[in-house]
C-alpha cells in the first residue's frame, strides 16, 4: 500500500512538474513560433505594398482592388530606366544649358545626322537614354513566384483580404488607399491555440487589429504596416 502511494505521489510530482514547464515554456515557444511565421507573413505583405505601389505609379488610377489583375500588371507591366552618362560643367550651366536642352540637341542630332552642335556645346560625352525593363524583374528577385503573392505563408492554401477605397474627406484631389490583411488564425492555427486566443483578447483590448495588415482603407497611413 506504501509502494503505491509513493508511486501516485512521484506520479502527481511528475504531472505538477510538467505542468509548471508547459506554463513556462508553452508561451516561449509560441512566441518563437509566431516571430519565425510573421518574419515570412510580413515580407508577403511588404510584397504587395510594393507591387501596389507601382501599380498606382504606372497605371495613374487607384490601387488594384483583386490579386488577379494585380498579378497580371507585375508579370507584364514594364518601367523605365534611364542611362545617365555625363553631367553638365558650371561654364555649360552658366551658359544657359540645361539637361532637357542638353536631350533635345543630342536627338535632334540623331534624327539629322549633323553634330556639330552637339560638338560646339560639348555634349559628345552625355547621354540619357531611357530603356524598358519588365517590372517584375525590376521588383522582385530572380525567380521569384509572383503567383504566390495572395497566399498566407502558413495558412494552408488561405489567401490575404485585399480592398481598396477612396477619401474624398479632404479638399483637394482623392486619395487613393488600400489594404491588405490576414487574421492570427489564419497563420497560427494549431500552434497553440490557448496563446493565441490570449493575444487575439489583449489585443482587442488595446483595440487592434487581430492579425498583421499594411494600408488602411478608413484612414490614410502612407500604406504602413501595423507591426511598424
């Protein structure tokens, strides 16, 4: 009878134990867990940021408002680039010149095969010469997947909430927004569901939104994102 109380109480020792490591240990290895998923949730987003951005650039319109057309601007829009070669010295600034004047002589030159103002003005050594580059090689590295853009890394299959909308609340012209987003439990699911249930309270508490999101679509904010 002994034995057997000794062993139940080793037992309850050995479960109190264990369970005091889980209390300090399960929120530590959750919160490694979440930094290593949003390290990759956060570069998706800043991903997106980025095309957006030169969506609005190039397109002169609002952002994209579905990942489809998003991708499709990316894998076929193109941007330029300009070839600077050679400045403008004081004396040729003094004169008057300038970089538009400098590029009109230079292609007016091209067009009628006569450089001898190019030469009197001494441009021979300028240049800008604008080439086109596709804008995904431009934007992202080297064989990068760009029809991963709308996936949640983490989120089996689940992809980002994007939407756009307008301010007009201020004078002037619209302001263009929008946002891209993804809740915790799209990406930290299973991890431990008890810590991430305690962070989507405290968060709501503090009044945030309970995931990782850049861009707002009911305030302007320069289309940061929540964790900067």
């Amino acid at each position: 009878m002994k034995k057997l109380l000794n062993l139940l109480l080793l037992v309850t020792i050995a479960g109190l134990a264990y369970i005091c490591y889980r209390s300090i240990m399960g929120p530590i290895e959750f919160d490694e867990e979440r930094a290593a998923r949003e390290k990759a949730v956060i570069a998706r987003l800043i991903d997106i940021r980025t095309a957006q951005v030169e969506f609005r650039n190039i397109t002169k319109a609002g952002y994209s408002d579905n990942f489809d057309s998003l991708i499709v601007f990316v894998k076929t829009a193109k941007m330029p680039v300009i070839l600077e070669e050679g400045t403008l010295n004081d004396e040729q600034l003094e004169r008057g010149m300038t970089e538009r004047k400098a590029i009109a002589i230079i292609e007016k030159a091209k067009k009628t095969n006569n450089w001898k103002e190019v030469e009197k003005e001494g441009l021979m050594n300028f240049r800008r010469d604008t080439s086109w580059v596709a804008l995904v090689d431009t934007l992202f590295p080297q064989g990068y997947q760009i029809d991963s853009l709308p996936f949640v890394p983490y989120g089996n299959g689940a992809k980002f909430e994007l939407a756009t909308s307008v301010d007009t609340s201020k004078a002037g012209s619209p302001q263009y927004l929008f946002e891209a987003r993804t809740p915790f439990e799209t990406y930290l699911k299973g991890v431990n569901d008890q810590e991430m249930n305690n962070l989507i309270s405290k968060m709501k508490q503090m009044g945030r939104y309970c995931g990782l999101k850049v861009g707002d679509v009911e305030m302007p904010n320069n289309n940061a994102g929540n964790w900067e």
